[in-house]
C-alpha cells in the first residue's frame, strides 16, 4: 500500500493500564490503587500540614478539571500547570514551593505511573519486524513526555522510534491536526505514506482522517463504530494483526 511510517497511539494501543500495579493508599476507611500516597508523603515533608484525606480530594479535583479543561479545546494541560492547580486547591502558593519538590512530585508520579503499564510482549516482536522496514512513531495524548519516555525505555522498545510526539510539548491533543502533522514532519513522509494505528475511534480515527491518514483501529471488544464517525480503513482486535496489513 506504499507506507513508509506506522504511527502508534500509546495507551491502550501500545501498552495496557493496570492500575492494581498503583501502590495501595488506604483513606477515609477504604483502599485505592493510587500514587496520591507516595506523593503526599513528598509533599508532607514540605509541608507537615497537608492531610492525607485532603490531598487525596485535591488530587482528584485536579485531575477532573484539567479534563474539563481540555475537552473544551483539546488544548493541553501540562503536568506542571496540574500540579499547580493542585497546591493551589490545597491552600498554597505554587511559586513558595521549592522547585526540588515538584521535580521530585513529578519524577515519583512517573516512576509509579510506568510501573502500571503492561507491555504484552508479542507487541515489541511486532515493532522489531516492522522497524527493519518502517519509520515508526508514537503520538500520545498525555501531559509529561517523560513518563511516556519511561514507559516505552522500561518496555525497551524506545529505540525503535523515530520520533515520540506526545501532547504537553506540542500543546495540542488528538484529534487536533497539529499533533499528527508534527509527526509527520519529523519523520520526513506525507499523510498518504503514513498509516495511525490507535484504540480511540472519536481521538484517534478522526484525529488521523483529518490528516489524511489511513488508520488502523484496534476494537479489542468487537464494539460497534460510533455512527457519527466514518468507517477506518482497517479494523482489528489485536496488533498481531498489523502483520496482514503492512506484512511482506
């Protein structure tokens, strides 16, 4: 079909979440799987004051308004702004914090974050067939590129990439045209030489469309296509099936 380059969604596409890998915080009488107890525990250093129950309640506003933020233009919202507006939901002032100790917030959220990730390990056999013959990249909507980083380095698979695209940097999220015309730009092909693999029908099919991309869409559920979206080019359950499309 004349490609040159696979481009791959990360999250549910590359690698699957696990959030029971999270270390276990227990708070208000139950348990959760979560890194809000090791970063309240860096924080707490700081700041002796901050409950675990009250950091835990901030930590979650955070994250929903940062959402809401982003579904209002798919602009994004950098893990350093979330953090921000979690210190200032907690009562303090995100310029009086020490700059170690949002380094070390966002380093253990990382280290913690990529240990939940599943990396099944038919995935990295397939990126090293196609990598002997394709331009590969990641496009990933998240808002710290190293965590991405992490989780491809920890799966070992990083170095089979061209190039990794992730939203924080560019400032834009799928399906914004900018995140996939920057990958493409970096990769040296056109849209046409390119095929989108990803999970997301309303992110990553109409993300990749918009470009002119083909997409191949993974529907590990068999679900039905969202009327409102056109059709992929390609439909599987699995990347093993990748080989069918872009195999020899």
């Amino acid at each position: 079909m004349g490609y040159q380059a696979v481009l791959f969604d990360l999250f549910d596409t590359l690698v699957l979440f696990d959030r029971t890998r999270l270390p276990v915080v227990r708070v208000n009488g139950r348990e959760v799987h979560s890194t809000a107890g090791r970063l309240h525990a860096i924080l707490r250093a700081e700041v002796p004051g901050i409950e675990l129950a009250a950091f835990v309640d901030a930590l979650l506003w955070s994250w929903q308004e940062a959402e809401r933020l982003r579904a209002i233009d798919d602009r994004e919202i950098p893990a350093p702004a979330r953090f921000r507006m979690l210190f200032e939901r907690l009562g303090l002032d995100p310029d009086a914090l020490p700059p170690a100790v949002v380094d070390a917030l966002l380093r253990a959220h990382r280290q913690e974050l990529s240990r939940a990730m599943e990396f099944p390990p038919h995935h990295r056999a397939l990126l090293e067939r196609l990598a002997a013959r394709y331009r590969l990249a990641v496009v990933s909507n998240f808002d710290y590129t190293p965590t991405v980083e992490a989780i491809l380095d920890r799966s070992r698979v990083a170095g089979l990439f061209q190039t990794i695209v992730v939203s924080d940097a560019v400032g834009w999220r799928k399906p914004k045209p900018i995140i996939f015309e920057e990958t493409l730009r970096r990769l040296g092909v056109g849209p046409r030489e390119a095929l989108f693999v990803g999970d997301r029908p309303d992110i990553d099919v109409i993300g990749a469309q918009g470009v002119s991309m083909d997409v191949a869409w993974i529907n590990r559920a068999g679900e039905p296509l969202p009327a409102d979206i056109p059709a992929p080019q390609f439909e599987i359950r699995d990347l093993a099936e990748l080989d069918a499309i872009v195999g020899d």
